[in-house]
C-alpha cells in the first residue's frame, strides 16, 4: 500500500489541482491553489512580476497561481482558519520528499520537519543527533578535525 | 551596525540609495568610475544580482569592490540562479569583507533574460531566505550549524506595491518584516495611489514599526523609455497618460525636461508620505540628472547631510 499511496495521490490531485507531488501538501492554505504550478515555485505569494491584468510573468497566457490563491483564500466555502494560515510562513521544500505522498508525510508528520536553523534554534557544535551532521564521505577517517562542526 | 541602518534608526533625514550599473569588462576601474559617479549623493547603493536573468560581474564581487571604493554596498541576493546551499555561502564570503546590508529577492525570471534555456533554481523563495540570512546573522545556518562570531547583517527585501493582487502586498510585506527584513526597497511605479494605499496599509498593520519603505524611481529621458518599461520589464505598468503627458512635451529637449519633472513629480510625492523611510534611485539618464534631483529635493549626504552621522565619524563598511 505505501508503495501505491504515491500513484494514487497523483491520479486523485493531479487533474483538479495539477499536483507537482512535492510531497508536502499545502493546497488548504493556499485557497486550494498548488504553489508549486507557479513557475518558481515560491510558496510565500506572488513575485513581483505579476501583469497588470493578473497574468504570469513567465507564462502570460495563465492567470498568476498567487492571484488565484488569494481570491480563494477569501472564499466562504473555505473553513475560516484556511484564510489566516494563507498568511503563515511557509518553510523551504525539502526536496527530498518530492514524489512522496503528501497524505503519508502528513499522518506521520515528516512534512512538518524543518531544517534546526529554520526555527531559529543554533544547534549544539556536537549535535546530539545520530547522523545530523553527517557527511557522505568514502573514508570518514582522512577528514580533517572540525570537518563536520 | 552598517551607515544604512545607523541612518534608517536614526530617521533624521530620508536615505537616499541607488543601482549600480551592470559591469561586465574594464576590471576595478569600470567600478571605481561608477562608484564615484554616485558615491557623493547618495548613502547606499545596490549591487545587483543577474539583474533582468542576463550574466554580469557577480553581486559579491561588485559588493566587494563597491565597499574598496568607498561606497557602501546593499548586496541583492536572488533565488533564480542559486540553492540554498550557494546563497549562504555568498552572503557569508561577503560578510568576510565587512559586505552588512542584504536585500532578498525572489528575481526575474529566466525567461525574461538573453539565456531562457537557462534551469531556474528557486530552491528558496524571497520571503523564506530573509528568514535565512536573518539566521546567519543569529549565529547559525539554514540547518542549525552554528557560525562563531556571526556577521551584522541589515536584511532586507522588495516589495510591489504596483503589481496584483494589490489588496494582499502589504500582507506580503508584513511577512518579510515578521521573517526579518528590516528595509523594504519597493518596485518603481507610476501609480501614486497604489503607494499611498500600501504605504498607509504598512503603518497600520505595523510593518514600519520595524522595516523602512523605500520607494524608487527612474530618471528616464523619453517616453519610448517609458513605453519599453511598460511593455517589457516584468511588474512595472505606467498609465498611458502620463507615456501620452512625456510624449507630447514637445522636442527632445522639452521631451527629456518633462521626464525629469514627472520624475521629481513622484518623488515628492513618495516623500511626502508618512512611513517613508527614503527613496531608491535608477539613473538611466546618465546626464547628470542624479545630481540635480537629489539637489532639488534637499536630500542625500550632499544636500542634507546629516550632522549625527559625520560629527560621530561614521564611516561605511
Ligand atoms: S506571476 Fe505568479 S505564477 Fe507567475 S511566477 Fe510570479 S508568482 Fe508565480
């Protein structure tokens, strides 16, 4: 099933919303618009490209995909916190999950994961996490001191 | 703390910034000619970053050179041509060289350059690497490492007050400012009540408490110069009354005298509104009308300079 998941999740988003499977679903609070169809895929709102008439800088035959977001978010049909969270600060992608199922990451809350520094914590020069600051490396033994500090 | 945010926290006298032109050959003495073109009117000035998506001298070294000129660096960081990974490192190699005020951009995209076949990157967008140069400034990187002594940065960002959805860009400013951006450069724009109405939004949901607004404006001489802003630099518009106003002044003379007036027309007004924090200038005159608009207006180290700022001896980075 968990192998499954991720084609399923593409057949059922793909043709309403062009699902790109980031893996890291923000679709209900972008008024159910996928930030990741905006040619740079920000994930905070528009550039400042946007056309007069609300077209795409980079693709000026679609309507900007933030515009579309932001007339969305608004709408009654939307549960009311939808419209606070389009404001929140969403995180950079991690690009490791991308062609994940979002609905997998979500129930088990990898896609919540954020890098220490995004949280503003500076972590400890020796992390006590088990492979945090590792380094892919073939021999380990010939790095310098401080290499991974 | 660098000149910039000294004078932005001290708020005696509005800051006058401006764009560095594009260098491509001539080695430090193009840089050196274009730093002292500038550096008597204005306080800071912004090194640009593949400006328009087309390949010139890189930010940092541009920063770099600035800053041996005597000229005090903002150095543009766009998300369009590098990761995260390069972005940090860019800011912290100029930090080294003593590089403080950062603007973040999201950048044009490559399409809109001489090289479309180009990958667009946009691993981060604008708002998430303020939040990102905010943090190396706090002693760490994007992932947690820390960073002994950590550089002084001044972080800042651009914002469109011009462009749609109109409603929602002070919403969009307010984020930067949460995510730490301390200055807002904003888009040049014709359109005086879309200023007002983002510059009096700012005040009232607090972005200005913490995060100067800095509008711009262009020194052009024609109207063609308009009409091409108009059709082809992504987010600018301009009412074609005032293309039609520029145009119809008379001959080339007159044509270029009604340009700077309309010019000097936005400034004042962009001056003149509570919040305002100064004013970004792009000169694609080259004719000595930087001069005489900083002059006209009273602004800038030349015209106004500011007594706290001198007397203490402050220098630029
Ligand atoms: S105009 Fe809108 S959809 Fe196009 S690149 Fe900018 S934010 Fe994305």
């Amino acid at each position: 099933m968990p192998k499954l998941l991720p084609l399923l999740e593409h057949a059922v988003k793909k043709p309403v919303w062009d699902c790109r499977m980031c893996g890291q679903c923000v679709l209900h609070s972008t008024g159910m618009t996928c930030p990741m169809t905006c040619p740079k895929t920000l994930r905070n709102g528009p550039c400042g490209g946007v056309r007069e008439d609300g077209h795409c800088e980079v693709k000026p035959e679609m309507r900007c995909i933030w515009v579309k977001a932001e007339e969305r978010s608004h709408s009654p049909l939307n549960p009311h916190h939808w419209e606070e969270e389009f404001n929140e600060l969403r995180p950079p992608v991690d690009n490791r999950l991308q062609g994940t199922s979002s609905w997998i990451n979500l129930i088990n809350g990898r896609d919540r994961r954020t890098p220490a520094g995004w949280d503003g914590a500076a972590r400890e020069r020796h992390s006590a996490v088990p492979g945090a600051s590792m380094v892919e490396v073939d021999e380990p033994t010939t790095l310098p001191e401080g290499f991974h500090s | 703390m660098s000149r910039l945010a000294t004078l932005i926290d001290e708020g005696n006298r509005p800051v006058v910034t401006a764009e560095f032109p594009s260098i491509d050959g001539g080695g430090l003495a193009a840089v050196e000619k274009a730093a002292d073109e500038l550096r008597p009117f204005v306080d800071a000035v912004n090194a640009t970053d593949n400006p328009a998506a087309h390949a010139h001298a890189s930010n940092t070294s541009i920063a770099i050179a600035m800053s041996q000129f005597g000229l005090e660096p903002i150095m543009q960081v766009v998300c369009r041509d590098k990761n995260r990974i390069a972005m940090q490192a860019d800011i912290i190699g100029a930090s080294l060289f003593g590089i403080q005020n950062i603007a973040c951009l999201t950048g044009d995209d490559v399409t809109a350059g001489d090289e479309p076949e180009a990958r667009r990157v946009f691993d981060l967008d604008s708002t998430q690497l303020v939040k990102v140069a905010s943090g190396l400034a706090e002693g760490h990187y994007l992932s947690g490492r820390a960073i002994k002594q950590p550089p002084a940065l001044f972080v800042g960002a651009v914002e469109n007050p011009f462009a749609p959805p109109l409603d929602y860009r002070v919403m969009r400013a307010l984020k930067k400012a949460e995510a730490g951006a301390r200055f807002l450069q904003l888009q040049i724009g014709y359109y005086p009540e879309r200023l007002e109405n983002f510059v009096a939004g700012c005040v009232e949901h607090g972005v200005t408490r913490t995060t100067a607004l800095i509008p711009t404006v262009v020194l052009t001489k024609s109207a063609k110069a308009l009409s091409f802003m108009d059709e082809s630099v992504p987010g600018i518009s301009i009412p074609a009354e005032m293309i039609a106003r520029v145009a119809g002044a008379g001959d080339k003379d007159a044509i270029a005298e009604e340009s700077y007036q309309l010019t000097l027309e936005l400034s004042r007004h962009a001056l003149s509104l509570p919040g305002v924090s100064g004013i970004h200038l792009t000169d694609f005159r080259h004719d000595g009308s930087l001069e005489r608009l900083v002059r006209d207006l009273r602004i800038g180290p030349a015209f106004a300079p500011d007594p706290v700022a001198s007397a203490s001896g402050t220098t630029s980075v």
